[in-house]
C-alpha cells in the first residue's frame, strides 16, 4: 500500500493535500524523510530533485501546505521560499497580559512555557506564528511591536497630555480602553482624567478596583464596598493619581487619547448602559444625569 502511494506520488505528483513541519536545522535528507512519512513522495526522489535541479537556496524551517500534484521539485521550491502556512493569534484591545498568556499557552501548535507578560508590554493586534514556534518568540514579537507603536506615539504627544513617562501613559491609557469600547469617545473620556489628574480628584475608574484582585480578569460580580474601599497600588477610588502601572493591554488609540486628550472642561461621566456614556461637568449635572439614567436601565431591566 504505501509502495503503491509513493509510486503514484512520483509518477503524478503528491496524491492529496497536506501539511507538513520542517523543522529548524532540517536537511534535504531530513525533509525528504518528512514527506516520505507523510505519504507525499519519496525520500530518495526529493534527495535527487535537490542534488540534480535545486538551486543553492537552503530550505527554511516552518509549516507548509503541499497541495494535491505538486512534484518534488515544486516541494523544494516551495520550503526554499520560506512560504510557511501563517496562523494567527488575535489579541485584543484591553487584555490583560494574564489572559494573554492564556491565550498563548492554549495554541497547541506552539510550544514551550512563558511567564505571564508585564503589563502594557502587548500591542493588541492579529499575529503570524508558524507550527513549532515558540511562544516566546510570539511575546518578543507582541512586544517589539508595542515598543515601536508607542516611540511613534510618543513623539505626537500634545502639550494637553497629562502624562510625563511611558509607564504613565500606558496606565492612564489602559484606564481608559478598559472605560469605553466607544471609539469616538476615547479622547473625550481621556480629557476627563486629565482633568481629573490636573485638579487633583480621584480617577475613580472601576477598573482600578477589580485589577488588584483578579490581574483583570472578569470579576463575574459586583464590586463589594469593602473593594471600593481597599488602599492598594491600583484602586483609584481610594487615592488620588494614577496607579503603579497599567492594568491591561492597551490598543493604539487609547494610546494616542491619553498623549492627545480632547480639550473639555468635563469632570464626570456615566455609563448609558449601552457602552456609551453622558458626560457632565459640574458634581450637580452629573447626579442629575445619574438618576436620569440609572432609571431608564431600571425600565429595561438591567438593573435592580
């Protein structure tokens, strides 16, 4: 049966479509024994194609797709080009490195251990990563990725920005992607911190508060007073100033809000229960749009 295969494969090409790994250091004798086990041609024909006709490029490391009769030679040509099958991990705006380690170690196609991430060191974003790559790899690319985009950042800062380092942008900036999923109000919501930051009122930002006690994972419930009330080095309700240190992965455009801030004179801000959020500028417009809206969630039902 498989002598059968293999003549068919070097008579008419590969007999099916497949997948295979070569692995770093690989031979040509090496992937010829790859593609022999895999049932695609044989070993001897893809050491000859190599050593007769192949040109004098090595062949790259990494996951490819052999499709249904491509020959020897079109097989060489292809791990020569290094054309791997790209795979994606998709890392979005807000998550906590915790949870992006979790991420990483449940793609059972890469390998190897990783400690969780600093927090803010990942640019949200879709990556690449080939079968057999480490996951190691994967973080130093998230990161390098992250340290460019803020350097570009960075240098566009406006003189509004409220922050005076990399470790307080990414904090107020992640504050600020974990407070609204609305795109149009990101800078909106930065000028209120800013504002906040410039008069010396607590942040008071929710996510502070459950930061400390899961790594940002969801709480799954409310927040218990005592919470509200905890002194930590997160917990924006109980001191005044930003946090240590950022409590997620912030995208590119809270990034640019928080070094960019709309120029307004609001002070407060509550969620309308759909994402969105009324902002206010004096304590007094601001209670009065609490009531307004906490009773139109109450008529529909999402709150008690």
């Amino acid at each position: 049966m498989i002598a059968a295969l293999l003549l068919a494969a070097c008579s008419g090409g590969a007999p099916k479509d497949a997948e295979v790994v070569i692995p770093p250091g690989a031979s040509i004798a090496k992937a010829g024994q790859i593609l022999e086990e895999a049932g695609l041609v044989s070993a001897s024909e893809f050491r000859n194609q190599a050593r007769f006709f192949g040109g004098d490029d090595p062949i790259k490391p990494g996951e490819y797709k052999i499709e249904k009769g491509m020959d020897a030679g079109d097989m060489l040509a292809l791990f020569q080009s290094g054309k791997t099958i790209q795979r994606l991990v998709m890392i979005p705006e807000g998550m906590p490195s915790i949870m992006v380690r979790d991420r990483l170690m449940a793609e059972p196609r890469l390998k190897g251990d990783i400690p969780v991430p600093a927090e803010g060191s990942i640019l949200p974003d879709s990556y690449a990563f080939t079968t057999g790559e480490s996951r190691a790899a994967v973080v130093k690319r998230m990161q390098a990725a992250m340290d460019k985009a803020f350097d570009e950042l960075w240098a566009k800062r406006t003189p509004r920005a409220a922050v005076k380092d990399r470790n307080e942008a990414m904090t107020l900036a992640s504050i600020v992607e974990k407070e609204t999923a609305v795109a149009s109000e990101r800078r909106t919501v930065a000028g209120v911190y800013t504002n906040r930051l410039g008069v010396g009122m607590r942040l008071q930002a929710d996510p502070t508060i459950i930061y400390p006690i899961t790594r940002g994972k969801p709480l799954g419930r409310r927040i218990l007073r005592s919470e509200i009330q905890a002194v930590n080095d997160y917990n924006t309700y109980a001191m005044a100033g930003l946090p240590k240190g950022p409590i997620a992965n912030p995208g590119k455009a809270s990034i640019a809000a928080v070094l960019d801030p709309e120029a307004n004179d609001y002070l407060f801000f509550v969620a309308k229960g759909d994402g969105s959020h009324i902002f206010a500028r004096t304590l007094g417009e601001h209670n009065a749009n609490v009531q307004k809206w906490y009773a139109l969630r109450r008529e529909r039902g999402e709150m008690e």
